[in-house]
C-alpha cells in the first residue's frame, strides 16, 4: 500500500513537470524557417534620330533595347544556408535609314550558386552557369555571313570551391576545380573551329573527312568576384568578374593564358518608371579569333586573327518596372 501510494505522488509529480518542461523546451527552440527573397526589374530603352537636309551629316536611326534581371535567393532562418540563382536577359535592335536592321544587344545569362558555411566569413560552394544569345549575328556590313547562333557558343560552367563574404554585398568565390564546356552545334562555324571547338577535316579535293567538333571541354581554376550595393539614394551598382585559367590545354604555352568576363551595370531611378542604366562589357578569350581588318585603296581586308579583349558600353534611358520580396 505503501509502495502503490509512493508511485501514485511519483506519477502525479511527473505529469505536472513535464508539460512545463515541454513548454520551455519549446519556448527556446529555434524554429527552423525557410525563407525565399527575389526581385528583378524590366528595362525598354528607347532612341530615334531624324535628320533631314542636315549639312552636318548623319543617318537616322531607331532603336531599341529589352532588359530583364531576375534573381531569387533561398536562406534558412541562421543563414549557414543559402542558394542564390539569377536570369539575365536582354535583346536590341538599331534600324538605320541606309543599312537596315542590326542587332545590338542579345544574351542568356543563368547562374545558380550553393553555399554552405564553413567558418566565420568562409562558406563551401558550388556555382554552374549557362551564357548564350538568342539569334544570328552577322559579320557586318556583310550580312549574309553568320559568326554565331543559339549555342553557338552557348557556355556550360560548373565548379566547386570556397567562397569568401566579407559583407552581405561582397563576395569573393575561389575555386581549384572548374569544368567549362564551349558548344558550338552550327555545322558552318563548327566546321570553321570558331569558338575553339576542332575543325573539320578536309581532303585535297575538298571533301569532308570528318566534321567539326560541336563541343570542347576544359577543366582549371577559377575565380568569380562579385558586388551589389545602393551606393546612393536611387543608384544601384553592380559588378561581376570572372576568370577561368585552364589547365589541359593542350598548348603548353596557352595555360599561362586567363579568359576574362567582366560586367558592371549601374541602374538609375528617376521615377516609379523611368530608370537609366549604364553597362559596360568586357571579354576576353584566348580559344576567340578576331579578325582585324584594314583599309587598302578603299578596301577593307582582313589582315590577320586572333585573340582580342571585346569591349561593350550601352547607355540607355527608358520604361523600367521592379518587382521584388525581401
């Protein structure tokens, strides 16, 4: 009798302590939150110039140019997680009153990164992102010869390192693994070797032996610095670098080379929607020959090829809408 009261008080001591100590294991416990932000924006600038009987000279031309940036971020609620993706979009075309229609912008842009923190400021990575261009482009004023398509190049990079966050709009991203694939799936220009890729393989009659090869793959180390900051009230500034060095190339001499993608973008609000936006461009690739021509007794000649930095600045002024959460 005894022994059964004793167990009764025991019981009861207990249903009335663990309810309590429940609710305060529950009160401090950290509740693990998924949390998605993304924002992006929309850009169509605009420029027309008419002239007519206009001695200082000149061509009128209209233009235009769609952009759009959209990118959405993924963090859990003590941000040791984070997975970051990006679109980047843009096409234009310029009219002019005596050479017709060129194309002045175009490109596909798609990045994903994952991150996971490894201590203090350092997080292990992993990135993969995609480029192209959504049409022809021509060797102009020629333009019936095509120098690239839709994949054509179309790169495929993928890699995984060590990414260094000083701040939440500075990143710096190391990485001694790289996988870089150039495709290049227009018979023409693959059997050219354009873009790197392996010519075709001809015979002294000119038949084809072999075709060009559609695909080229390189593996090194890169680098992929980035920042993202309101440096001012209505002024955001944005830039990213790339450098890939690759290892197995089969020249010798060309692994000391480093191909080089840099773009900085400043966007400019002026209203609700009206934006200005600067861009600057810049690329370099050692496997790119460019053509440098000259000018001999009024015709333009390719004197030579090879590789040389692409530079592209484009000022716009147009209709911009944003969107966005966090």
């Amino acid at each position: 009798m005894k022994r059964t009261l004793i167990s009764i008080l025991y019981i009861g001591l207990l249903s009335n302590t663990l309810p309590t100590m429940a609710q305060d294991t529950l009160a401090t416990a950290k509740p693990v939150v998924k949390h998605w932000t993304w924002r992006g924006f929309f850009q169509f600038n605009f420029n027309q110039i008419a002239l007519a009987n206009w001695v200082a000279g000149g061509e009128s031309s209209i233009a235009g140019t769609a952009l759009t940036h959209y990118d959405f971020t993924y963090r859990n609620n003590d941000s040791t997680t984070r997975w970051e993706n990006s679109i980047d979009l843009g096409y234009g075309l310029t009219r002019l009153a005596e050479s017709g229609v060129r194309k002045n912008d175009d490109r596909i842009d798609l990045s994903t990164k994952y991150s996971k923190k490894a201590t203090g400021k350092f997080n292990y990575s992993a990135i993969a992102s995609f480029r192209s261009q959504f049409a022809p482009g021509y060797k102009y004023p020629n333009d019936s010869v095509v120098i690239s398509k839709f994949m054509a190049p179309g790169y495929l990079i993928v890699s995984i390192g060590i990414d260094y966050r000083p701040t939440s709009y500075v990143s710096v991203y190391l990485s001694p693994a790289t996988g870089k694939g150039t495709f290049v799936l227009d018979a023409a220009l693959s059997d050219a070797g354009a873009f790197g890729v392996d010519k075709a393989v001809f015979d002294e009659q000119g038949n084809k032996i072999q075709p060009g090869s559609r695909f080229r793959p390189e593996f090194g180390a890169s680098l992929e610095a980035r920042f993202r900051k309101d440096v001012m009230q209505n002024v955001n500034l944005q830039s990213r670098l790339n450098l890939f060095n690759n290892y197995t190339d089969k020249n010798i001499s060309n692994r000391r080379n480093i191909d080089l993608n840099w773009e900085t973008a400043v966007n400019m609000k002026v209203n609700q929607y009206i934006a200005a936006s600067l861009i600057i461009h810049m690329i370099y690739d050692d496997d790119i020959d460019i053509p440098v021509t000259r000018t001999i007794d009024g015709v333009r000649v390719t004197s030579t090829t090879g590789p040389k930095l692409q530079f592209k600045q484009a000022l716009g002024v147009g209709f911009s809408y944003k969107f966005g959460r966090g």
